[in-house]
C-alpha cells in the first residue's frame, strides 16, 4: 500500500484556478477508478468556482488521495455559509452543492477561525 498523495493549493480567485484545481486532482488521483477521479474534478470544479463567486480572498484547495479515496477541501475567507438553492429546472446555475450531496460519501461545511469557511467532501 503507498502512502496518501497529499498537496494545498493557493489559488488567486480567478476562473484559470478552477481548470487549475482539476488538473492537480487528475494527477494526485491517477490510481484511482476513472470514475472517483472524474467525481472529484467535477466538485472540486464546482467548490472552487462557489469559492470565487460567493466567497473572498485567496481560494485554498487540499487535497489527499490514495489508492481507495480522495478528500477535498475547498476554503476561503468570505464569512457568508454556502446554502444550497431551492431546485429551479431552468436556473443555469445553482447545483453545486447538490450535486456534492448526491456524489460525495461524506460532505461538510465548517467556519474556520478567520471566519472564513472550508466546504469539504471525500470520494471512495
């Protein structure tokens, strides 16, 4: 068994993090089944963008993988609670959080000291 593949990003809150953010998750997660590994570029895409749009500061990925999982971490410093909106069918944005909660095996939501926030997720 090799041990967990682990790296913190610091991102500058520009839309090139998110393509950023996937490529590093693509690498680190390469022993992973193809699908847990495409899962989790696809949240941690939708977290970093939820991070740039909602929140403020510099966008902090974590990220730890191994051979059966890969967490995530995605953190910033704006104070506002990320909220999942009420279904709107039509709405082209808005899903992020749902499709975290129907995806991850675990997900959360915790205030950091700073008052910021880290939205996190693990993938098996």
């Amino acid at each position: 068994m090799s041990p967990a593949r682990q790296e913190t990003l610091r991102l500058q809150p520009r839309r090139t993090a998110v393509a950023y953010a996937r490529a590093r998750i693509a690498e680190l997660c390469n022993g992973l089944p193809r699908e847990a590994c495409y899962d989790a570029q696809l949240l941690t895409s939708e977290l970093v963008t939820n991070a740039i749009r909602h929140g403020a500061g510099i966008v902090t990925v974590a990220i730890e993988c191994d051979e059966t999982s890969v967490a995530v971490a995605v953190g910033d410093s704006g104070p506002e609670m990320p909220l999942a909106p009420p279904v709107d069918v039509s709405a082209e944005s808005g899903r992020g959080l749902r499709l975290v909660q129907a995806i991850a095996v675990s997900w959360g939501v915790k205030r950091t000291a700073d008052q910021g926030k880290v939205v996190w997720f693990r993938i098996a």
